[in-house]
C-alpha cells in the first residue's frame, strides 16, 4: 500500500472517530428529544453532506412514518406530511429493520413517487437506515436523498453508499438518545400532572405564574384569577365514598377544561381546590369565564350524571396589575371564601329583610 492510501484511510478513520466522538457528546449532552435530533442531523449532513436528508419517527397508534426534522431542500413542506405504514423506501426500511441503498429510485419498485409530486422534487439515489431503540425496535429511520457533495472532506464521491454502517450505526446511537430523552420528557410531564384529574398540578401552576409576575412587571397589563372549590366535597366523600369523590374531582376537571380559554392556564391547586390564571385579562373577563362555568356546573346537575351527587362550586375571582401583582392568589383566596360564606348563607335566608341585607351586603364586598 502505497504512502497515498495509508494517509487517505487515516484520514477517513480519524474521520469516522471524529464522527462517533460527536455522537457520543450529543448522547450524553441533553434530554431534550428535539436538541437531540437536530445536533444529531447536523452531524450527518456534514459528514454525508447528502442534498436533502430527513429523521422519521413512526406514529405508535397509526404505524404512519412522520417527518420529525427535515433538512435541505423545501424542509417546511414535509413537515405535515406522513408516509404510510411501508410506504416508499424509508416505509420498507421500517417494516424490515434494514438498511437500503437505493442508487437510482427509478429501477426499485420499493420506491414511492407520492412526496417528489407534492414537492416537484426529483429524487435519484436514497440511502435509509432504521432507527433502534435499546430494545432493538424500530422506531423511525434517517434518510439521505441524493449524491453527497463532491467535496466532502476526507471521504470522497460514493462512500455514501459503502459505509451504510456508519449511518446504521448512528441510528442505533439516535434511538437510543431519543428514547432516553422521551422517558426523560414523560417523567417530567408526569411530575408536573395530576394523575387523577389529568390537569395541570400546582408544581406547574407556580412556575406558569412566576413567569406571568414577571411578564405583568415587565409590561404592565393585568391578570385575572379564579379561585374555585366544591361546596360539601367532605360530604360527597363521608356519604357516598371517595371513589364518588374522585369522579366528582373529575367531572369538575372536566368542566373546567371545556369552560377556559386556550390562553388560560388551568390546574388543580389541591384537595378540591382549582385555580385559573387568565393572562391579559381584567375582572370582567373573570367573572363571564365563572358565569359560564356555573352554568356548565348546573347543566351537569340537570343531567343528574352521577346518582346522588349535586355539584356546587364556589369561585374567587381578583385582578391584579404591578401594583399588586404578588398577593393576587391570596386576594382571590379570599374572595373565594367569601363567595362560600354568602352562598351559604343565601341558603339559610328565610324573610325578605334577610334578602336585602344580603344582596346589599355582598354588592358592597364585590366593590370592595
């Protein structure tokens, strides 16, 4: 072997050592799916420089292969698309769990024209690999469309298509990252979750408010919360039991969630205790928002959808802007439980005296 083609086949395994070590870093640097996956495709188009290369990870439910990130050319225009369960060469390479090298996509019938026609891209060669978990399961594939760049450094035109291990096996080291990444996210999400009624917890509500303190500070506009709890759950749990009492918990979740606006952030702040933060949104807004919650609250009760339990929710709600921003939780508590002490005192009412003394009253707090 000449002096030449010991140095080109240094040159190519320092590059290939180059390579993995870069992996390697990424692997270990970050639990973020998303940072993984785009330091990862960075590292691939330089070292493979293909014209257009593509992650995609397959849908559990349906099998459909979706585009996850799209680099080169028109990658906004993949990104909605999804392939079909064996669809095209990454669909085979999925079903399979083989790598393909494909050199000229006209001559294998493996190949699916379906995205070129909605990109009016050409496609010539592809190269695919799957990616594997650590459990050895396919879970999406990397693929390279097109011949790589004449100029590659080190590694010259047509490795692309005899060094498949390489990228195999840097499929294998992406799956493993994303799955460690994934786990990560979920035990992340599921920390900041309440399991019984899949809202947000408090974990997370303290944190979104803190955000919202500064973001208030900062531009001066205002923010409403509501402060609500059942009337009675103790009875609901003493009479009935508490598995009524979890459903009661859940229904109320539920009207909750149907009733807020996408921009509010809902959570379950304890017990039988929820709270809504309605960003950019003054006193008004808040008392519409619980207006139209007790009505949700009173066709549940009409429907009669759990035998023997009447739900009653009692809700606080305060505004507040930079002034005084830092006690707003405790200003809506406080009207929350004012809110309790009227409606049960509205139910104690009995002569006409009573009524207006009260009506009078509670206008009086509401200004207040």
């Amino acid at each position: 072997m000449d002096k030449g083609s010991i140095a080109e086949n240094s040159s190519k395994i320092s590059y290939r050592y180059d390579i993995f070590s870069n992996i390697g870093r990424i692997i270990t640097s970050s639990l973020d799916p998303k940072e993984v996956f785009h330091r990862v495709m960075i590292v691939i188009g330089e070292f493979f420089a293909p014209q257009h290369w593509s992650l995609l990870l397959k849908d559990d439910d349906t099998g459909e292969l979706k585009f996850e990130l799209v680099m080169g050319i028109n990658p906004e225009k993949l990104e909605k698309i999804s392939l079909e369960p064996g669809e095209g060469i990454a669909g085979w390479v999925c079903q399979h769990g083989e790598p393909l090298v494909v050199e000229n996509v006209q001559r294998d019938k493996r190949f699916s024209p379906r995205i070129d026609e909605l990109l009016g891209f050409k496609t010539k060669s592809v190269v695919c690999v799957p990616v594997l978990n650590g459990r050895n399961q396919v879970i999406g594939a990397i693929e390279l469309i097109n011949e790589i760049s004449p100029d590659r450094p080190a590694m010259g035109t047509g490795d692309i298509y005899t060094d498949v291990a390489l990228l195999s096996s840097i499929g294998v080291f992406t799956g493993i990252a994303a799955e460690n990444a994934f786990l990560h996210q979920k035990i992340v999400d599921l920390a900041m979750v309440d399991s019984l009624t899949d809202l947000n917890n408090r974990l997370y509500f303290n944190e979104i408010f803190e955000r919202e303190v500064e973001r208030v500070l900062r531009y001066g506009h205002t923010i409403c919360v509501l402060m609500a709890d059942i009337d009675h759950f103790k009875m609901i749990n003493d009479t009935l039991g508490h598995l009524v009492g979890d459903k009661a918990l859940r229904a109320v979740a539920d009207i909750l969630k149907a009733s807020v606006r996408k921009s509010d952030i809902l959570a379950r702040f304890g017990g039988d205790e929820f709270v809504i933060l309605m960003t950019q949104a003054d006193e008004s807004k808040g008392r519409i928002l619980a207006e139209r919650i007790q009505r949700s609250i009173g066709d549940w009760n009409d429907a009669e959808t759990l035998p023997g339990v009447t739900l009653q929710l009692s809700i606080g709600i305060h505004e507040a802007g930079p002034e005084n921003i830092r006690n707003v939780l405790k200003d809506a508590d406080v009207k929350l439980y004012r809110d309790k002490r009227y409606r049960k005192r509205a139910d104690e009412i009995i002569t006409d005296d009573e009524m207006r003394r009260y009506l009078l009253d509670k206008i009086s707090s509401n200004r207040a």
